[in-house]
C-alpha cells in the first residue's frame, strides 16, 4: 500500500514537474510574442532559411522576417539604410563590402555554410555533358539557345560560373550566349521554364526545383569556394545575436544539409 502511494505520488509530481515546463516554455514564447528578427539573405538560401526561421519561432516565439535577392542588391539596401538585423551573403566579396561601409559588424563575421555549383537542364532535356576542360558546352545550347546565370557583373553565382568556365577554356564561346539574372533563382526559373536549355546555378537550388534536373557538377578547384558569410549588422539586438548563434546549432545544420548544403569549413 506505501509502495503504491509513493509511485503514483511519484507520477502526480513528474505530471506537475511536465506541466511547470510546458508553462515556462510558453510563458516564454508568450514574452517574446512580437519580437522579430530581420535577415537579408541571398536567393540561393530561400527554402532553407525559410525552413530554420519557422523551427525558431515555434521554438522561442521570435519571429523571422526575410529580403531574398542577391547578395549584391542586399548589401546596397543595408548601406542605403534598410532595416535588416542580419545579412547572409553568398560570396566573401559582398561580405567585404559590407564591412568596408562599415554597415556590419566585424567581429560578428563568421562563416555559415559551403556550396557547390551545377550544370542544370529542364527536367526533360536529353542533353548530356562531362563537365571538363573544353567541354562542348557551346554545342550544347543549339543554333540559338542562352545559358542562364547569375549576372556576372554582380550576382555571386553568375561570377563563381564565370570562373568555372574560364578555368575549364570555354567562357569565350558562350559569353555572348548568356541570359543574365538578377540572381541564381531566376537563373534556376529560365531553365525550368524553357526559356533556356542549360543554366548554371548552386546543387542547392536544383534540389528544390522539380522542373530541372543536375546535368553534371563543376570540379570543386574550377571555382573560388563557394562560402555564404553571415554578420550582424550595426543595428542588431540580442534577438538578432540570439538567432545568428542558432543557426549554428544541430538543429539547424540538420535542415541545411537536408537542402544540400554543406557546413563551414573548420
């Protein structure tokens, strides 16, 4: 009868115990009710963040808010004045930039995540290419067809193919056949739709994109390393600081290497 009355004593107090927890929890996100973290981010990082943002919020009750465009476009926004607590850039250059208009944090830099860069296709396209030195990418395109990539003159991933093709000896034949977009997931969209038969774009990007299909990858050396920087910027509080350190937590590592991506490099 003791042992009986002690055990379910024991249960009603791990019951109440639960119970004090769920409410803390809640209490917590009930306080935070109104919080928001504001990120500018690159393109290419759309669905994942979007993902991890979500995992935050049910979490702690700060919201997150997103600007996704190019890397390059972002860092004028923040230097114009837009109201962004963090910035995610797909390339060290904007990065820099960034902190040489003193709009970032420097001590907050750190390095987020890897990529890699593909060759896309539509979905249905027979087209097969060994990515290699001279490949007959040129031939590829057909009589009038245009390589879809980032421009370029700015997006990240426009320049990292740029440097792809110059390295593999076939930039020459194809720089006056490209369609330039404002950034990697309009690049990603020309192709899906048609609009192009080929398109450079990150692994990450033709995994969320059911209308294309990878046609082959570029050799890791052809490129700079491909690195997405994160900072603070200036304007950030200790919401912003509180979801920047999560984001390097396990649980968010786990939902970007679900979508391909690749962690930092230690």
């Amino acid at each position: 009868m003791g042992k009986s009355r002690m055990t379910g004593m024991a249960k009603k107090f791990m019951l109440f115990f639960a119970a004090l927890l769920a409410l803390g929890a809640s209490s917590a996100r009930a306080a935070n009710a109104g919080h928001t973290v504001s990120v500018f981010a690159a393109a290419s990082l759309t669905n994942a963040l979007q993902e991890a943002g979500k995992a935050y919020t049910v979490k702690t009750g700060v919201g997150v808010t997103y600007n996704f465009a190019s890397s390059a476009l972002l860092a004028r926004q923040i230097e114009a004045g837009a109201a962004a607590d963090l910035f995610v850039s797909a390339d060290v250059k904007w990065m820099d930039h960034a902190l040489e208009a003193g709009v970032v944090d420097p001590a907050s830099r750190h390095d987020l995540l890897r990529g890699r860069l593909a060759l896309i296709a539509p979905a249905d396209s027979k087209v097969a290419l060994r990515i290699a030195p001279g490949f007959a990418l040129a031939a590829a395109l057909g009589a009038d067809g245009r390589l879809a990539v980032g421009d370029p003159a700015s997006v990240p991933a426009g320049m990292y193919a740029q440097a792809a093709l110059e390295k593999l000896g076939v930039w020459a034949s194809v720089a006056d056949r490209l369609a330039r977009a404002e950034n990697v997931r309009v690049a990603l969209a020309y192709v899906a739709r048609h609009e192009a038969p080929l398109g450079i774009v990150y692994v990450t990007d033709a995994k969320v994109e059911p209308g294309v299909r990878i046609v082959g990858l570029f050799p890791g050396g052809s490129h700079p390393p491909i690195v997405y920087p994160v900072a603070l910027t200036r304007t950030a509080g200790k919401d912003a600081r509180a979801f920047d350190s999560w984001l390097c937590g396990r649980e968010p590592a786990a939902i970007f290497a679900r979508y391909g991506f690749l962690p930092p490099a230690r």
